[in-house]
C-alpha cells in the first residue's frame, strides 16, 4: 500500500505542477457558463413545443443565474488579460440578462417572446465556446 | 476448541433463539493448582471499548456511566449457562430479556417503538 | 498465589519472552477443552503461522506464497501469566521447540 | 419453480437495484462531456460488481451468514473496525445523495426547492421501512425500477454510431480536461462498484434462507442482473451522448442532465426521466437504509431481519431511523444534491481496497466455503480492478477538488 500511495503522490504533485497562464485559469474558473447557456438553450426550445413545463425553466434559469453571478464574481477578481476579462463579462451578462428575458417570457406564457430570447442564449454560446477554444490548455 | 477462533466475537443465542449480543470479551481465570479455566464471556461497547485500547475503554466507561440507561457498562455471562459452542454460534440458557445485554433494546421498545404508529407488521 | 483473572483480548497479540529475555512470539491463539462444566485452556499459540491458522485462510496462497511456519505450540503449564502485560515461559525457546508435536 | 421464481425476482432487483442516483449523475456527466469514451469504465466496474455479488450471494448460501456477521466474526472485532467505519460513512453519504436525487426529482415536477423536500422524503423512505417486510420492498421497488429501461429505448431510439460506441470500450486517453476525464471514470467505478450493494445482497440472501442449493440461481442473478443493470447505464451514457454532448451541454447540474430524454420521448420524456430518478432513487435509498441497518446489528449481534416486528429489533430499526435522519439532513442544510453524489462516488472508489480485501480473504477459507471457496482466477480480476479502483480514485480526488469541479 505504500508504493501505492507514492505513486499516487508524485502524480498529484507532477499533474499540480503545471503551469496555467491567468487566462487558461478564468477560463477552467468560468467553464460552467457555456453549458448553461446550451441547457437554456434547450430547456427554452423544448418549452416552446410543450415538452418540459414552465416550472422546469423557471428552476433551471435560477439554477444558472447561480453559476453565472459565481462566473462574474471569479472575472472581476482575476489577473487575465483586460480584453478576455471584458470579452467574458459582456458573455455572462448577456446570459444573465437573456435568460432573465426567457424567464418572463415563459412566466407568461408567451412563446413569441420567448423565441428571441432562445435566439440571443444560442449566439453567447457559440461566442463562448469560440473563446474558450481560443485559450484551451494544449493537451498531452 | 480454539478460544479465539470459536469463541471470541461470536454470536451469542438465547434459549428463544433471539441474537443477544456477541462474546465481545472472555475471561480467563489463572488457577494456582491446574490449567486456567473460562471464567465467563463479557458483552458491551465497554468491552469493546477496551479492546481498542485499555485507556479509550476507561474514558468510555467514565462517558457511559453518566449517559447509559444500563446499570452496568458490560454484562458477564458466566461460562455455566454457555450450552453448546456451535460452528456459527453459541447457545445460552438464559432469556436475553431478562438480561442486562437487552437494557437498551428494553429501554427503546418501551420509550420509543410503543409510541409509534405501526409497531406491528 | 490465589485464582487471578486475565482476558483473553488482552492476552490475544502479547509479546511472550524465555526466560532468558528471548522473544518466543505473539500470543495469537488459545486451545481449550471442556470437560464436565470446565472450559479448561490445553494450550497457547504463537507466532505469525498461529494467526493465519486462526483466519482460517491461506492468506500466503493469495498472493502466491506457499504456506510454511507451523505456529510455536505452549502447553499451560509452561506459560507464566504472573503479569498478562508480559507473560513468560518457564522453559527456554528451544527447549519448547525441540519439544513441538512432529 | 420456487428457484425459477426466485431467479427471475433476482434479476429484476438487481437491474432495478443497480441503477441509483450515482450510475444517472456519473453517467450523464460521461456522455456529456465525454461522448462514448468512458464506456470502458463502465464496463470494468460492471466486471467487478458481477463477481462481488456473485461472491457475496455464494458465501451467504454455503455460510448462511451474511458478510458483516462473518468478518467479525472470524478476524475478530478490532480487524472488522476500519472496514466497518469505512461501511458506515459510505452508507451515510450514499443515503444522502439518494434522499437528494428523490427531492430533486419531486422539485423537476413542482417546482418546490430541493432542500424543503428532504423531510417529506426521508418521511417517506422510513415508513416504507417501518411497516413493510423485505420481499414487498424487494418486489414493488425492483417492478417500478424497470421504468430506468426508458434509458436504453431512448439509446436505441437515437441510433448511435455503433463503432464509437465499441471503440469507447477500450480505454483511451482523453482529448480535452484530463482531471474531469479521470475524475468522470472514478465515480462511474464507485457507483458501480457501490459497496453497499455486495454488503447488502448477501444479508438479503440470509433473509430469503438460501442454501447451497442456490448456488446456481445465485450465479444467473449476479451475471445477467449486474448485466442487464450495467445496459441501463450504457443506454445512459449513450442518450447523454447523442442529446447534451452535441449541444455543448455538460452536467455541473441535476437540471442539465433532466433534458436527456426529451429529444426521444417529446411528450413524456421530461416525466419520465423524473418518475425514473425518483423511483431508482426510492428503491436505492431502501436498500441503503436497511444495509446500514443491517452491518450495525451484525457487528454487534443485536437481532436483525426486516421481516420482524419493529419491537422484535428495537435497535435495528433504530439505526436505520437515525441514519435515515442525519442523511436528510444534509439535504436539508442546502448541499447540493449533484455534488454530494459525485464525491461519494468518488470515495465508493477509494474505499473499495477496506471492503473488498477482507471480504476476499474470507472467500478463501477453505473451512468455512469448502469447495466453494474462490478460484485464483477470481482472486486475480478481483485485487486488480480494486487496486486499479483505488489508485485512479487517490489521484483524482485531490486534482478534481483543486479543480473546484
């Protein structure tokens, strides 16, 4: 057991050793957004053909407004890059701002209004996903 | 018989087939005149306890003694009412509810279980 | 001396020495027999190959050792529990040894 | 008949035992983030399980004792401690992570928070425990579990490409989040490998008398329930990957993965996916319940059995009330249902070396299973997968906490 437990210990010092820039870091710190923008995404589209109740998008744009006010919080405190920081701040507050629209619309049972806002989640995501690719950690 | 193998740690039976407890201790008595004999099996946490290590099974008997509803932290069962040593288990001639090892189980059926809805299946 | 008594989990694990302050091995089993109303200890083992005895398996057969130690076997009467922290033989090692059934 | 009964009833508790809260969040997460990649691990847990249960259902029929009962008994008290510690605070954190799965399901349908659910549930759970005998709990829980075959229609109703799926069941390194990747295959392993799910299967055994003679049922049991069981995952898997991966959804969240369904089933799908979590859920949680229950009593030699009167097992039914009590408390001071799953799946890996080892020693007596006792070949697969286990858990533990995922 105890070569076991060396192993395992040079592995976690070798993996914990390797360097990520400020950006990779906000951008791991930040990675639940985009998902989040996708589930809404979805939850939004499926709403719009009666396959998922109202409720169920009430629940999940709080559950998201959750993550992205924590994503907004690790933005201001990082040493990133101003314009990625910026990049990523206007994203997470179109979501939050987006979602907030889906929100109301589905509150009242508009699927007119909700279309845009469905619209305006699919664009920040592909603007995310964009972005994080642009900084990805090269993998071994 | 091996005191370890088949005695030590092993299920203890009352004369109603109900489980009473394990042999969580044995005592040995040192004679000066012939080979030491089985004084008696203990049972309780206390035991335990001390198996543990001899100072944690004081504190604990220190600890149990101002919160237990048991008289006594552990209860010996002395070696003549041990009726047989069988493969899984070993049988008493005493009735586990008239011993001190169903103190607690007492003390729950009468305070709690009673109290609830249903006791009965 | 008058009837003292001992546990058998305490005993269990000792350390027993010769009387020469030889280590002789671990208390790790104790043989017994009834007779009449009488639980009455025959023998104690000791030593690595008395505790996988009392496991009951081949533990060495599990990863591929073959078996070997027969455990080192003390007839009562040569086993001094005066103190049950440091019990004692009253023969030395290889007197027992030379003395071990087979 | 009775055995044929007895074989069929087998096989529907373990499919329906074997998918629980950790097998829906471990899977969703796999297939989401990455695709058919982690199927392997799927498969290697599911290898184990197979032989574990197997083991442990034999065991209980040639001993007819059930596993906690046995290693106290034969390695004494102080071996069984650790093992036996190690039992419990799994059984404490499985139960709350089933308790939370059961109150997010109810919160997918009423919109109500997570945490005001966990008194009602944990209610719930205790009164199903309380007045009903274990083959009714056997029984109607293993029935309903068949709704979690959802799973696999859906898979086949997306018709995934077939040479990713069989390339996902060798190993591979991964492209992208090497940590979560690890982390992922960890907690498929754990939840697969739930240390519960032997320990309890062989009191179960105890409680429905088996003898040697069901030696052969017990074998059919272990292979095709842990089999059929482990395709209800793989259909997991499977539905993530064709429904949230392409989407670039992944599972940090219960609700994320709550859309799985939808994509094959427009209409019930959302329903059944929160019909399916509750009542995997409800059944695990049970089992969960009464194997704590049921290692406690053992360990101590107080009269068990589910079929008795409560007030034949006054502190039998007292472990499973407090236990069921301190796990829906966790739900209710606000812990996230997901994460508390992930991390107890995480640490079922890790323990699995305390559980598994002194469990196999015991299978190699030769007094005690005669020749029914373990083969090298099982000793083999055995100490590899819960070395292998163990390693992959102590390493990835620490990276995915560094990682705050």
């Amino acid at each position: 057991m105890g070569t076991i437990a060396a192993i395992a210990a040079a592995a976690v010092l070798f993996l914990s050793c390797q360097q990520q820039t400020p950006e990779q870091e906000l951008i791991r710190k930040t990675d639940a957004v985009g998902p989040w923008l996708a589930a809404l995404q979805m939850a939004g589209e499926k709403w719009t053909v009666n396959s998922v109740p109202a409720t169920f998008v009430h629940t999940s744009v709080d559950a998201a407004q959750k993550a992205f006010t924590k994503a907004a919080r690790e933005t201001g405190r990082s040493d990133a890059r101003t314009d990625l920081r910026d990049h990523l701040g206007r994203l997470i507050a179109g979501g939050q701002a987006e979602s907030a629209r889906l929100r109301r619309a589905v509150a009242a049972q508009d699927r007119r209004a909700a279309v845009p806002a469905i619209r305006g989640l699919a664009a920040l995501h592909a603007d995310f996903e964009a972005l994080s690719k642009a900084f990805e950690e090269p993998s071994q | 018989m091996e005191l370890v193998r088949d005695v030590l740690d092993k299920q203890l039976i009352d004369r109603e087939g109900t489980k009473m407890g394990r042999a969580d201790g044995v005592v040995l008595e040192i004679r000066p005149d012939g080979p030491p004999r089985v004084d008696s099996l203990t049972l309780g946490f206390t035991v335990l306890a001390s198996r543990l290590h001899p100072r944690f099974g004081d504190w604990f008997a220190r600890v149990r003694a101002r919160w237990s509803v048991r008289k006594s932290g552990r209860y010996r069962v002395p070696w003549s009412v041990v009726e047989e040593v069988r493969q899984h288990d070993i049988q008493l001639a005493v009735r586990a509810l008239d011993t001190p090892a169903f103190d607690w189980e007492r003390w729950l059926r009468r305070h709690v279980i009673e109290h609830l809805p249903g006791a009965s299946k | 001396m008058k009837a003292r008594k001992v546990s058998l989990e305490r005993l269990v694990g000792r350390l027993v020495r010769d009387p020469d302050g030889r280590r002789a091995g671990r208390i790790l089993e104790v043989e017994a027999e009834i007779e009449g109303d009488d639980c009455l200890v025959r023998e104690y083992r000791l030593g690595a190959a008395a505790l996988l005895q009392r496991l009951g398996i081949s533990a060495g057969r599990l990863v591929g050792l073959p078996f070997r130690h027969e455990p080192l076997r003390v007839p009562w009467d040569q086993l001094d529990l005066g103190d049950p922290e440091r019990p004692r033989l009253r023969c030395t090692v290889e007197e027992l040894r030379a003395r071990q059934p087979r | 008949m009775k055995k044929a009964m007895t074989l069929a009833l087998g096989i529907l508790t373990s499919v329906g035992g074997f998918f629980d809260v950790g097998n829906i969040a471990t899977t969703a997460q796999a297939g989401a983030s990455f695709r058919f990649q982690l199927i392997w691990s799927l498969l290697l847990a599911t290898l184990l399980v197979i032989f574990l249960v197997e083991m442990s259902g034999r065991f209980a029929a040639v001993s007819g004792k059930a596993l906690p009962d046995a290693i106290r008994e034969h390695f004494g008290f102080t071996f069984w401690l650790v093992p036996f510690a190690v039992l419990t605070l799994i059984h404490l954190l499985t139960l709350g992570a089933e308790i939370g799965g059961m109150c997010f399901a109810l919160h997918l349908v009423t919109g109500i928070p997570v945490w005001v659910w966990a008194p009602v549930v944990a209610i719930l759970t205790w009164l199903f425990l309380w007045r009903s005998t274990f083959s009714t709990i056997e029984n109607s829980t293993s029935l309903l579990g068949l709704l979690t075959l959802a799973f696999v229609v859906a898979a086949l109703l997306h018709h995934p490409p077939t040479g990713e799926v069989v390339a996902g069941m060798l190993p591979s390194l991964p492209h992208h989040d090497p940590e979560k990747y690890w982390f992922i295959a960890v907690s498929i392993l754990g939840a697969v490998i739930a240390p519960y799910l032997f320990y309890f299967y062989s009191s179960g055994a105890v409680e429905d008398d088996w003898d040697p003679s069901y030696i052969a049922v017990n074998r059919g049991v272990a292979l095709i329930g842990m089999g059929f069981g482990s395709v209800i995952s793989l259909g997991a898997i499977v539905v993530a990957a064709m429904v949230l991966a392409p989407r670039g959804i992944e599972v940090s969240d219960y609700h994320q993965a709550a859309l799985m369904l939808t994509d094959a089933f427009p209409f019930w799908g959302f329903a059944l996916f929160a019909a399916a979590m509750g009542i995997a859920c409800l059944g695990a949680a049970l089992e969960v319940a009464l194997s704590m229950a049921y290692t406690t009593a053992q360990t101590f030699g107080w009269n068990w059995g589910e079929d008795l009167n409560p007030r034949e097992d006054a502190r039998f039914c007292l472990v499973y009330t407090g236990a069921i009590l301190l796990s829906a408390l966790l739900i209710m001071f606000g812990v996230d249902p997901l994460k508390l799953t992930l991390l107890t799946m995480a640490i079922n890996a890790a323990a699995l070396p305390f559980v598994v080892i002194p469990f196999l020693l015991l299978m190699n007596d030769g007094k005690l299973l005669r020749e029914h006792k373990n083969g090298w070949l099982s000793n083999a697969v055995i100490l590899f997968i819960v070395i292998l286990s163990f390693v992959l858990a102590v390493v990835s533990i620490p990276l995915a906490i560094r990682g705050g995922s």
